[in-house]
C-alpha cells in the first residue's frame, strides 16, 4: 500500500503535469473559448503560486477565476486542488464535482478526483474516475499504479 508522503507525491506530480498539458484542456468539445488566453494565463498562474507553495494566494487566484468564468470547470478544478494539497479532502471532491458539473469531460478535474477519492480510502469511487482517465491516457504511469494497486488489493489478478 502506498504511504503517505509516496501519495502526496504522486498527487503534487498530478498537479505538475496538468500545467504539461495545459493547452488541451481549455476548449469544451473542442469549440474555442471566448477568453480562452485569459483563462489559461489565469489557471496557470494559480498552479505557479501552487507550486511556489503559496496555497492561500493560489486559492485566491482559483476562486477569481471561479468568479470570473463560471461556466467553465478551471477554476473549480484548482480550487479542488489547493483543498486536497491543504488536507480539506471533503471540500476538494467537492469543488471537483463542481468543475465536472460544468464539464463531465474535463479529465484534469476527473483525475484528481479520483487521487482525492484515493487518498480518502474511497477506493472503489477513485478506480471509477481514476479508469476513465487511463482510457484517455493510457500511459499514465501514476493513475496505473493507483489503478494496479486497486485490482491487486482485491486479488483481482490471472
């Protein structure tokens, strides 16, 4: 099982490799956004802050986002972020539900749903979400370890 500092490492890893992606997950359905620069410079100025580990300024840049772009799930999935890096588990899944709300594809909000729903021994909910993400990406190593880790706690294995 993996520990806890193995997780939070994984989970800040997470948050790393969204900024990686950034780019393709700003258009719903593949229609560009108004705003779409804006957004973008807003959600990764967020994840700056983050990563400098000035959670309470990031939280504050995810919730003006919030505020300025409401039908768009960027600043509920950073919020949902900020709340699990903080140890508010329960208001993540939360703000992540919101930002999937919004957009039941944005796959940045459904993978760290499923790290929440992982670190909160939701296992069977984190292997829903944390499946769909795989389909999309394959090759994620650390949703396929978490996702290894499941199968092999339930002896589900040839």
């Amino acid at each position: 099982m993996l520990g806890l500092g193995k997780l939070a490492a994984i989970f800040t890893g997470l948050c790393l490799l969204i900024t990686e992606f950034g780019g393709s997950f700003l258009a719903l359905g593949g229609v560009p956004i108004p705003g779409q620069q804006e957004v973008r410079e807003a959600f990764d100025l967020g994840m700056r802050l983050l990563r400098e580990k000035r959670n309470q300024e990031a939280l504050e840049q995810f919730k003006s986002l919030e505020r300025d772009s409401p039908q768009l799930p960027q600043g509920y999935t950073g919020e949902g972020i900020v709340l699990a890096l903080v140890g508010k588990q329960q208001e993540s899944i939360g703000a992540l539900k919101k930002a999937l709300d919004i957009d039941p594809s944005f796959w940045v909000a459904r993978r760290e749903l499923g790290v929440v729903y992982w670190q909160t021994n939701q296992r069977a909910q984190a292997a829903i979400e944390l499946g769909n993400v795989v389909k999309l990406f394959p090759d994620d190593s650390a949703v396929n370890l978490l996702l290894g880790e499941y199968e092999f706690d339930r002896a589900n294995y040839p």
